[in-house]
C-alpha cells in the first residue's frame, strides 16, 4: 500500500498472446503460490497492466465447484442484480490486515484468456468477490477504499484471536 502504481488505472494488454505477457504471467503465479493468495493483479507485482489472475479452491467454492487458475486479461466486471454482501477480505498488498466490504453477490465477467480468447463466465459469492476485488487494483483501488467503514478494519490476527476467545468463552460458559 502507497506505491503509486496501486493507485492508478492500468493500461490495457494489447496483445494478449506477447511472450513477455507470458512471461508476466509466470512470475505472477510463482508470487501468488508464495503467497498462499488466491487471487493477484498486476499492478500488485508493480506492472501497470489490466491483468488479473485468481482461483476458487474446494474449501471456499461454498458447495459450488472450485474454479481452476484463471488469467483474465483487460477483465470487464457487469453485476447480475443489485443484491451486495459484506464479508472480511485481506490482500497481499496491506498485509496482516482484513476488513468487511461490500461486494456484488453476483456478476457476470469477460476478459481474454492467454491465448487470445474470450473467457467469460458467471460468478456468485466468493467467487464473484476475488474477481471484484482483483479488478478493483486495475483501477487504483484496494479493498479498503469499498469499506463502508473502517469500524471492521483489524489485524488479521487479532481478529481470529478475539474469535477463538469468544468461542471458547461460548463453550464454556
């Protein structure tokens, strides 16, 4: 957070099918298996360009099906209906840190695949919320800037601590 290519809109990819694309590519995903993340863009790696990758894995598909890694490319993000959901969310570019945003529960996403070809697909829940959050960093913004307040806004860690604490409060008590 507060390197000025994360506040900016990125370029778009004129070729999607460019070695060096590809190149970018492959870092990214050595960053993002690094990480333990499940989604990374572009800019996050310090490239100005509309790139976006993400996976859904089994545990966090809610019952739906994982979503294999995805590399979309100059993504464009349209909501199915107006219904929002608020859940905690953490980035790889402010980390330790989670907050609660609001989000479309449902969107409809389109992009080029590496090989030039449209991908597009609909999404709902956790799926629909890694591919708003990483689109959001192509256009110069974090999860924070969608917070609808910063009274959700902790240290991951403590969070889960004060959850554990409460629990086994709960159980005992």
């Amino acid at each position: 957070m507060g390197h000025p290519v994360l506040k900016q809109t990125a370029r778009p990819v004129e070729d999607p099918t460019a070695p060096e694309i590809a190149r970018l590519v492959e870092d990214m995903v050595e960053t993002l298996d690094a990480s333990g993340g499940v989604g990374l863009a572009a800019p996050q790696v310090g490239v100005s360009l509309r790139l976006v990758m993400f996976f859904v894995p089994p545990a966090r598909s809610g019952g739906g099906e994982a979503v294999p890694l995805t590399v979309l490319i100059n993504p464009e993000i349209e909501p199915l209906d107006d219904e929002m959901a608020s859940a905690y969310e953490g980035c790889l570019s402010i980390p330790g840190l989670t907050g609660q945003v609001p989000r479309w529960r449902r969107i409809r996403y389109r992009g080029l695949g590496l090989d030039g070809r449209l991908i597009e697909r609909e999404a709902e829940d956790f799926h629909a919320r890694v591919v708003q959050h990483e689109c959001d960093h192509l256009n110069g913004l974090l999860y924070i800037n969608r917070m609808s307040s910063q009274d959700s806004l902790a240290y991951l860690d403590e969070l889960l601590r004060g959850q554990r604490e409460q629990s086994e409060r709960t159980v005992v008590g």
